[in-house]
C-alpha cells in the first residue's frame, strides 16, 4: 500500500515478451517502491491503455505480433504524446536507433540493461514530462498556486477549502495537466490503495475538486471525464474557452 501523496512513485507499463528479463527488470522497479505492471505483447498493452494509465513505458523493440515501432506508434494515436516511452533494444546501429526515435520513442537504451541506468533512465523522462515543477514543492499555473510544503493550493491568492483528500487530488491533477488519468491510477496514486475501492469514490472527490477550484473554461481550464476510462485536466487555449 502507498502513503499518500507519493508522487515520487511511478506507474511503470513494462512490454517484454522475455519472461527472466521482465521478472528482473519487474524486481529492480518494485524494489525501490515502482509499480510495475508487466505485459507480454504489444497487443495486451494496448488494450490495456484503454482503461488504465501510467506514467512511463518500458518497451521492447522485438516483440511477438505487433513489433514495439507499430505499439508506440498505435500509443501516440490513443493517449498522445503526454506518455514517454523508454526503448529497449538489442540493435545498435545509428539506423535503428533513428528509426526508433522517429517512431515517437523519447529514448532508448541498447540491451543487456545496467540496473542503475535503467532506473535514472526511467525517473528522468517522467520529469521530463511533467516539466520542471515535477519534483518541486510548489507549482504555480495561473490562477492556481500550489505550495506542498503548507498543502495549501491559492487562487488568485486566495487559499482553497481543501478537505485532505481533496488537497492531493488537487495537486496531483494539476502536475498532471495534459495528461489523461484513469480511476485506477488516481485510486492508486491519490488514496495509496488498489483499485478494487469503488471507483464512484474518485468521481465524487473530482466533482468537488473541480467545484471548490472552479475549473471551468471561463477561467482556462477544463476537467472532462473520458468515458470508461478516467478525467484530464487541460489548460485551455484562449480560443477554446
């Protein structure tokens, strides 16, 4: 079980048809307190995608049935570009490392894995994805602050009537804007506790948060749910409001 607000816990999605490689790769991430969740093909992660989310993906290039450069490209068409993906490969030539970039990967690493990159590797492209405020104590996006060390959130300098659980919802949508979240990965992150709680749980804590933070287009900001899946938190373009 995680405690809770644990943001320096990662969802890791890994794809390996290896068994010993994904069950030794599995290890070192849940050893030091990653969730993994292994797949076998590219297919079965796929369909996974439809109902759950995670924060980076593990994927090996050689896989059966659809190769890992047909899974990212299928990925980027279903979640988008907010997902980063970590290539894992035994070829090293500069053409396919060219080609596995080009396929909408963010990085890549050449087997057998080193347990001590493999890691960075991963920590590294979530916060590159979720951008400097990632890892920092407070985040500030207009008209929103949000100060962790106080677990205290402002609008337009004026602080937010935040129940406990309604404060770590709040601050893990917002330094997660842009990114599509499902119930089991909020449930999991937010409330520390397997997804097996009723999901009417995170739908009833969302509508408050997003009541108590008026999170509406008229000030920038849209919190949709997405059907049979979860919510996502965007920021609006002046022109979609």
């Amino acid at each position: 079980m995680r405690s809770h607000g644990r943001f320096g816990v990662l969802r890791v999605a890994l794809v390996e048809d290896d068994p010993d490689q994904a069950e030794l790769i599995g290890l070192w991430l849940e050893g030091v307190g990653h969730d993994c969740r292994r797949y076998g093909d590219g297919e079965s992660f796929l369909r996974a995608l439809v109902n759950d989310s995670f924060d980076v993906v593990l994927l090996d290039w050689m896989l059966p049935g659809i190769g890992g450069d047909g899974v990212v490209k299928r990925l980027r068409e279903q979640v988008g570009w907010g997902l980063p993906v970590l290539f894992v490969t035994n070829r090293d030539r500069e053409e396919d490392i060219v080609r596995a970039l080009e396929a909408g990967t963010d990085d890549y690493m050449i087997k057998p894995l080193n347990k001590a990159e493999t890691l960075a590797r991963i920590v590294a492209l979530d916060r590159r994805a979720r951008g400097p405020a990632g890892a920092s104590a407070s985040l500030e996006l207009a008209p929103f602050v949000l100060d962790s060390a106080r677990r205290r959130i402002e609008r337009d300098g004026e602080p937010v009537d935040l129940a406990p659980r309604e404060f770590e919802l709040a601050a893990f949508l917002l330094r997660n804007v842009g990114r599509l979240l499902s119930r089991r990965h909020i449930l999991e992150s937010v409330w520390g506790i397997s997804a097996e709680l009723n999901t009417r749980t995170v739908d009833t804590h969302v509508s408050r948060v997003r009541t108590k933070l008026g999170l509406t287009p008229e000030i920038g900001w849209r919190l949709s749910a997405v059907y049979q899946h979860g919510y996502r938190l965007e920021r609006l373009a002046p022109t979609d409001s």
